[in-house]
C-alpha cells in the first residue's frame, strides 16, 4: 500500500503484480508505452446547420474506430466535453448506447480534451480501461453563438452567482477582452508588440493556406493584421480565432489492444493539468496554467524542448500562443515577441505550430483542444509525407491546451505525443 | 435616472457586507487575523490559510490600473450601447486586484500604472456598483 501513494496514482497496477509490499518507484510501469492514440476523424464540416451535436459525435467516433481498426464492442470508455450541453457523457453514452464502464465529462474549458487524454493514459494504467474514445462537437457558428465577444448574458442567465461572477460581470467582460488585458500587460512590461503578435497569424494562416479544408486560406501579411479593426484593445480582429461548427474524436488504446491498431501507435509519452486564477487578488496572471503543466509532462516523457519537432498551442488568440509557449519554457518570459518572429512558427522552422492552421484561420467550434490531438496524430504519422505540409522527421510532438481565459482563470492541459 | 440595464449581482450570505457597504459608498475587502492577507474577491474563509477568521476592512478606495482593454466589441445587453469602454484590472493599494470599469475619462487617456479612485454607482435601490476613476 506504500506502494500504491509512492507511485502517485499510477500505483494500482503495480500493486497487482506486486503482492509483497516490495516498494516500488513508478519508473517500473513504462508510462511511455503504456497508452496510444490509435484512431483519428476531424468532423471537418464548418457549418452543419442540419445536425445535431450527438450526430456529429456519433459520425466521428463511428469514424475514428473505422481508422483504428476496431469496433464499437472493443470500446469500455467515454470522455467528453461540451460549452452548451449538460449531461453530455450521459445522453452521449445514451445516443451511442453504449455502457462504459469509464466516464469522464471533465469540463475546463478548451483545453478539455488534453485532461481527457491525461484521464485515459492514467485509467489505463491503472487496468481500469483498455479503449476509449475522447469526443467533440458543436455548432456555436450555426447557433450564431458570440464566442468571444458575448458577456455571460449571452447564455441568456438572468442571474449571475453571487462569486465569482457577481464581481466581473457587472463590468462588461469579454472573453477576447480577458485575453486583451494580458497582451496589454505584456506589452506594457516587456515591450512587445502588435506586428510580432501578428507574426503569430500570419504563420498559422501559412498553414491553413495547406489545409483544404481551413475557413480561412488566402495568405495574410502583418501589416493586414495591424491595419485590420481592434476588437479589444490592443487585439485585432485576425488575433482572434475564428468561429465554425465541426467535432471530431481520438481513439486512445492500451498497448495491448494497439499492437492490432491500423496505424502504428502514437504514444503518450507525458501529461500534466493545471489551472490558473486570480488567487484571491493576488496571482501575478501573466504566468498562465501551461508554468505548471509543463514540468511534469516534459518529465513524465523524459524529453527536452530540443526534442519537440512541432507543437499544437491553443491558438484562441494570438497572445495565448505567445504566453504559452513562453510558458512552456520555450523561450524566456518577455521574450515570447522575439521568439515568434522570423518564422521560426512555421513548417521549415524551428518549432512548428498549428499546421492544420489553427484556431485563428482553420476552425474553433467553442473547445479547440481535440484538434491539437487530431493534427499531433497526423503529423506524427508522417501522413502528410510528400507534401509541404509535413513536418519532417516529426517524431515527438507537443499540445498544450488552454480553457477558459487567461485574465481571470483558466486551465492548461500539456500532453506530449511520440512515435516509434 | 434610467431603467439600469446592465447584469445585476446576487447577494449571497458571504458576500452581502459588500454590497451594503457599496450603497454608502464605502469600498470593502477582507482581511484574515490569522495570517494577515488581504483578498477579493470576498468570501467565507481565508483563501490563504483557509481559517475563518476574516474581518471585513475599509478599503482606501486608491489605487492603479494593473491592466485594461478598450473593449470595442460586445453584444450584451447595456454594454453593446456603450462601447467603446475600459475594463480594467485595478490594484489596490491593500494589495489586492479587483476587475472594475475606469468611467470619467476619455477610454484612450487610460494607461497602466495610472492612478485611480473608487467612485460608486447607484444601478437600484439596493445595489449600488464600485467603479475607479482617474485619482483627484
Ligand atoms: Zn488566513
């Protein structure tokens, strides 16, 4: 049983095997190789006035088992999210009539679905599930859905909760606005600017110009980005993601069951959960989630930040990208401006990002985080091989996941992803 | 005065000193007497040290922008009307932040770091909102 606190949570299947109290230390369970993602489908409609959220699940997580190689009976776990419906594992389990015997309806914000993946890998380990599948959809463009730019009011609450928001929402918060204040701070402490925030559209747009199936794909130039409207001061309108439907879903597999997967397995090599908030008044908020996530997933995987050969950083605006990744740790904090200039963010660059083109230009249907999964998978795969949209030799990859807003409170979810 | 037509709060237990002292026009944060933090929002228990010795203190009401956006952009109801206006994180000079609007003043006048004052509202006759102006 000391054991089983040693290894923090991953000590029930060690205790298992090992009857006779005998500490173990959790570098025995090979965590590296203990979980994969074996089966993706991106819902890629962008507009689906004529579904409904469950039929999208339901086509994608039908798709995604096709991709794995498995069917409907191999799977014993159900993760999913949802900014609009409630109840949503349950009338989910309901509408798919299935019977897992693992749920989890972790829901903070976008970043969700990087938990979800991190819950898997865990219950895997734990023998507590052996397939799952993680899903998404929503139709905040056909439901006309303000995402960014709509207080609390927009959900039509009359009544606010008396903490927190009874103490913001009298002021007219947005979520863009919430973002706005930390790239104003930033600017303001470090000197960065408008045009290296644009940098950061302008390489996601390059990418999405790749993706047939992008909202946006005509190439933009900073200075389109800084001459364009000013949503939230000092933010832009092409700093803001854009608004679609779609959905997608991620197949995630013991090691057992994805030695009989389709496409050989991309690991979960690490993972770590954080959140950030106000702290009573007192958190200095330009230090986000991604500060305390990403120790642990980079030491879970035993990998360094020269060892990432592209990442998938939740793009709800520009300046999300850049506190992340300073954040993550890969460049010094206040260096973020540099750092995502000279296009070192795009294919061909030192740390390529967001090559399905993002949130900012590809798609953002409310929760973003599947489709970080969804394109790691991809590009991991090499299924891009022979086309400019491959990052090559792309062996590990990184998502981080941001929920939430970064000026009040927010989560952040760091998975690393690696092939054989 | 017309109809108030932005959200109103809910008054909870926890958080009713507040809203009473706001319709006088005094500005309230906590402050625990085991550990000594000051912090807001106010609740029943010490986010510090999670003891439930807080006492409610009069705030200076001074204080500064920490950060802010000029919003240009918002559907809601009373603030679609009203753009573009600032919302602001404001530091008090107890230490702690709370979110607020800056009123009184041209929205491309405000910058970080500027000093600012409380100024109150009427919204009903028994809510009145906290706002920060420019300071005196
Ligand atoms: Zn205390």
């Amino acid at each position: 049983m000391i054991a089983q606190n040693r290894a923090g949570g991953y000590g029930h299947a060690q205790a298992v095997s090992h009857q006779s109290g005998e500490e173990v230390s959790v570098s025995m369970v090979d965590l590296k190789h203990a979980a994969a993602i074996v089966g993706i489908h991106e819902h890629v409609t962008r507009y689906a006035p004529d579904k409904s959220e469950l039929q999208i699940q339901g086509e994608s997580v039908i798709k995604a088992l096709e991709d794995a190689g498995l069917t409907k009976q191999d799977v014993d776990g159900l993760l999913t999210a949802s900014s609009s419906a409630r109840n949503t594992g349950l009338n989910l389990a309901d509408y798919l009539n299935m019977y897992p015997r693992f749920v989890d309806n972790t829901t903070v914000g976008g970043g969700s679905f990087e938990f979800h993946l991190s819950h898997a890998l865990n219950a895997i380990v734990a023998g507590r599930l052996n397939c799952a599948v993680i899903t998404y959809s929503s139709l905040a463009r056909s439901g006309s859905v303000s995402v960014g730019t709509g207080g609390v009011a927009r959900f039509g609450h009359p009544r606010l909760e008396p903490s927190p928001d009874s103490f913001e929402e009298l002021y007219g918060l947005t979520t863009v606005g919430l973002y706005a204040m930390i790239a104003q701070r930033h600017m303001h402490l470090y000197g960065t600017t408008s045009e290296q925030l644009a940098e950061i559209a302008v390489a996601v747009r390059h990418h999405a110009s790749m993706n047939p199936e992008a909202l946006f794909r005509n190439p933009i130039t900073v200075e389109d980005v800084v001459n364009s409207r000013v949503i939230s001061s000092p933010l832009h309108l092409p700093d803001c993601c854009v608004i679609t439907d779609g959905g997608g879903a991620v197949v995630v597999a013991s090691a057992e069951v994805a030695r009989n997967c389709r496409h050989q397995p991309v690991w979960v090599l690490g993972a770590g959960e954080a959140v950030a908030h106000q702290g009573a008044g007192k958190r200095d908020l330009m230090y986000i989630a991604a500060h305390q996530s990403h120790g642990p997933a980079f030491g879970m995987a035993g990998v360094t930040h020269q060892d990432i050969d592209m990442a998938m950083i939740y793009d709800s605006f520009t300046i999300t990208v850049l506190e992340t990744l300073e954040d993550l740790g890969f460049c010094k904090k206040g260096e973020g401006g540099d750092f995502v200039s000279g296009g070192r963010l795009r294919i061909g660059g030192e740390l390529p990002i967001n090559t399905d083109g993002g949130g900012l230009s590809s798609n953002h249907p409310g929760m973003r985080g599947i489709f970080l999964l969804l394109e790691a998978t991809r590009q991991l795969r090499h299924e891009f091989d022979g086309t400019p949209r491959q990052v090559a030799d792309c062996n590990i990859a990184l998502c981080h996941g941001t929920g939430g807003a970064l000026g009040s409170r927010h989560s952040g979810g760091t998975v690393i992803l690696g092939r054989d | 005065m017309p109809e108030w037509n932005k959200p109103l709060p809910t008054i909870s237990g926890e958080t009713k000193p507040y809203w009473d002292h706001c319709r006088r026009g005094e500005l309230l944060i906590q402050k625990c007497d085991k550990c000594e933090e000051y912090q807001f929002y106010p609740r029943g228990i010490c986010a510090n040290c999670w003891s439930n010795d807080i006492q409610w203190v009069t705030a200076s009401g001074k204080g500064t922008v920490w950060t802010f956006t000029v919003t240009y952009q918002n559907g809601t109801p009373g603030f679609a009307d009203e753009v573009p206006y600032v919302l602001a994180l404001v530091e008090l000079e107890e230490g702690v932040r709370m979110f607020t609007n800056i009123v009184d003043c041209n929205p491309r006048s405000v910058s970080i770091g500027m000093p600012v004052e409380v100024t109150f509202v009427r919204a009903t006759d028994q809510i009145s909102v906290p706002y920060f102006k420019p300071a005196a």
